[in-house]
C-alpha cells in the first residue's frame, strides 16, 4: 500500500544511519503512527544508505507521492521509490 499524504493525515519518512533502513510512519488516525518500511520497497531501498535529506513528491506525475532520498554513503547515488 503506498503511503498516503494528506494535510489531514500525514505520513512522515525519517532517514538513519548506514545500515538501518528509514522509518516510513503511516498515520492512521488518532496520533498511531505505524512503521510501514520494514514490509515496503523503502525499506529495502534504504537499508544499506545514509540518509541525509528526504522528501514526498509526485516524481511521474501519477497522482501518488513518491520519495526522495538523498544518500551520504555515494556521491552518484541516491534512493528514489515510486509508489505502485
């Protein structure tokens, strides 16, 4: 399930250190927060990175937000996930 963002319900993305994957919080309502990284392709893609920067936005104009994350570990690399 993609992450849903709205101004009423956000998800929040936090980035850690090199070998630990970010922490992708889906809002469900009622201030629970649930890490949804560990089952998701975010997950994966950020486990062996150092993220710095991250942010959501509309990568391919789909309609879903994707993420942006920058990577310390590589000067070439950084991590981008698309919503499916």
């Amino acid at each position: 399930m993609p992450p849903t963002t709205t101004a009423a319900a956000p998800s929040v993305l936090i980035t850690n250190f090199a070998n630990q994957m970010a922490s992708l919080y889906h809002n469900e309502g009622n201030s629970l927060f649930v890490d949804e990284a560990p089952q998701s392709e975010v997950g994966r893609a950020t486990l062996v990175t150092l993220g710095f920067g991250c942010f959501f936005f509309d990568y391919d104009n789909d309609g879903w937000p994707d993420i942006f994350v920058a990577d310390a570990i590589s000067k070439t690399r950084s991590s981008a996930c698309r919503s499916a």
